[in-house]
C-alpha cells in the first residue's frame, strides 16, 4: 500500500473523511472498488492491532488445561 492510499484509508478511520470522499480518492487514485475493500480491511486491522496491549496482564499467572482427546 502506498502512503497517500494509507493516509486516506487512515482519515476515513478517524472519522475525517465520509465514504464518499473516501471513494472519491482512491478513485482518483485509479483503485477499483475490489481493491478499496481489501485496502479498508487492511487498514482495519492495522487500526484493532494497534489498541492490542500486550503488558496488560504482566505477573498474573494462567491456568491450563489440557486435555487428552482419543483421537490425538
């Protein structure tokens, strides 16, 4: 994805850009509607792995269970 592509798709996330200039630009940036979508979901995905906090439960201990399954 190129930088122009990532900042509108990114715009659009904040709330800064409606759909239809969000399809207005990639238009004009020669980007079928096929690929607008997967550039969205791209986008998407950058945006809920971003918020993911991995230290959230530093020091807390886990259980596990593991079970036998018959056919394992």
């Amino acid at each position: 994805m190129h930088e122009k592509e990532k900042d509108l798709i990114d715009a659009f996330l904040r709330g800064q850009v409606d759909r239809r200039g969000l399809i207005k630009g990639l238009g004009a940036m020669g980007l079928a509607a096929g690929t607008a979508g997967t550039l969205l979901n791209l986008g998407q995905t950058r945006a809920l792995a971003a918020d993911f906090d991995w230290q959230a439960h530093k020091g807390k201990t886990i259980k596990l269970l593991l079970n036998k399954h018959p056919y394992a």
